[in-house]
C-alpha cells in the first residue's frame, strides 16, 4: 500500500515479452543413433561378404593347384613324377577312316598301301588288300593325297571295286600331272569327293608307278573316307 493507505497499483505491460520456454529434447541424437548403427550393421555384411569371398577364391586356387600338379611317387629316394593319364578318344558318330603312309609299308606296282601301326582311324569301316571296304551305305567323302617326284607323267587316282560291276574297277577320281624337263621335280596330287557307296564297296588308291611316291613323313601320304 502507498502512503495514503489505498493499495498499491501495479501496471501490466502488455508489451513484454513471456519467458523463454525450456528447450524440448531433439530427436535429432536418436535419429543418428538409429543411422550409424544402420551403417555399422551394413558395413559388417560387407566384411563378411569379403572373408566368405576370398575363401571361396583361396579354396578354388587349392583345388586347381591341386588338379594341375602332376602326381609323383618316390622311387629309390628320388621324386618321380607319375605319367598323366592319355585322355580317351571321342566315338564317331558315322564311319570315318583316315590312313597313312609309312617306310615299312610294301606298295603294289601301281596301289598303295596303308600302314596299320600308325594308329590309323578306322571306324565301321574296315581295311583289307589295300582297301577300305564300306561297311554301312550311304554317301561318303572321299579323298586322298600323295607326294611324289617324276620328270615325266604322273597318274593318281582313286578306284572302286563294286559287286554291282563285276571285272574291272570303276575310276571315281583321277589326277594327272605333267613335269617338263630332263630332272625329276617334287610335287604332290589331292583328290576329293562325294559318292554314294554301298556295303562291301571297296575304295583304293592307284598311282602310275608307286617308286615315284616320296616318303618323308607319313602325313604326306594320306587316304580316308567318311559319312556324310
């Protein structure tokens, strides 16, 4: 109360401002708690992934290592590598025969003959007096290839002997090569083609004179037919 004994007037400034109110809590902190644990989570799925992985390659090196190195036994105290195994060969699917020549090989005056040690390819397909007897019908490639050296005229042909046409071989391809001159000269002859033979044909090769054949390698002289 003031001096005259009335109570004391208080004026409210309306003005004034209220009390700044406390600060609420951010979710802020919460929300990057949730985020780095997030990270943490995916960051370890990729180190695992990594350790899985490089386990994976360590034991596929392991096992080609392992397939690759030649097997070896210890004889008389000494490492000897075991002989790889010789892979086996793929079957044919229709007669096939591949022949070559060979220096123990005894040709006729004017047919060749084939050598059986060579590892020659014979499949439903048989050899017999200089022949390749066809042992299924059907159409087949024929081809043969020979090298030879002469100064003169060289004949090269590939010859049938059917059932159907008794005497006489009938010439299903034939080669002539003339070499001019006084000296002989080196040269080769390739025939190839397609016919239709039947079961017991048999196919061989004629050249005009067998001394002139080279000799080198057998590759050089070769004869072969298969189904097509």
């Amino acid at each position: 109360m003031d001096e005259s004994g009335y109570p004391s007037v208080y004026v409210v400034d309306s003005h004034v401002t209220r009390p700044a109110l406390p600060p609420r809590l951010s979710e802020r902190p919460r929300r990057a708690g949730v985020a780095q644990t997030l990270l943490f989570l995916l960051v370890s799925v990729a180190l695992c992934g990594m350790v899985i992985e490089a386990c994976f390659i360590y034991r596929l090196h392991q096992h080609e290592s392992g397939s690759s190195a030649t097997p070896s036994k210890f004889i008389a105290g000494e490492d000897v590598a075991a002989p790889t195994k010789r892979p086996s060969l793929v079957t044919p699917s229709k007669p096939v025969a591949h022949l070559t020549d060979g220096h123990h090989i005894a040709h006729g005056k004017e047919i060749m003959a084939w050598s059986m040690d060579a590892e020659p390819l014979l499949y439903k397909m048989d050899y017999k007096d200089k022949c390749l007897v066809i042992q299924k019908e059907g159409f087949y490639y024929v081809y043969s290839k020979v090298s030879f050296r002469d100064s003169n005229i060289f004949h090269h042909s590939i010859e049938l002997n059917t059932t159907l046409y008794s005497g006489k071989s009938i010439t299903l391809l034939l080669s002539r090569k003339y070499s001019g001159g006084s000296s002989s000269k080196r040269s080769n002859s390739y025939l190839g083609g397609v016919f239709h033979l039947q079961e017991s044909d048999a196919i061989f090769v004629k050249v005009s004179d067998t001394s002139k054949i080279e000799r080198h390698k057998s590759y050089e002289n070769i004869f072969g037919a298969y189904m097509i």
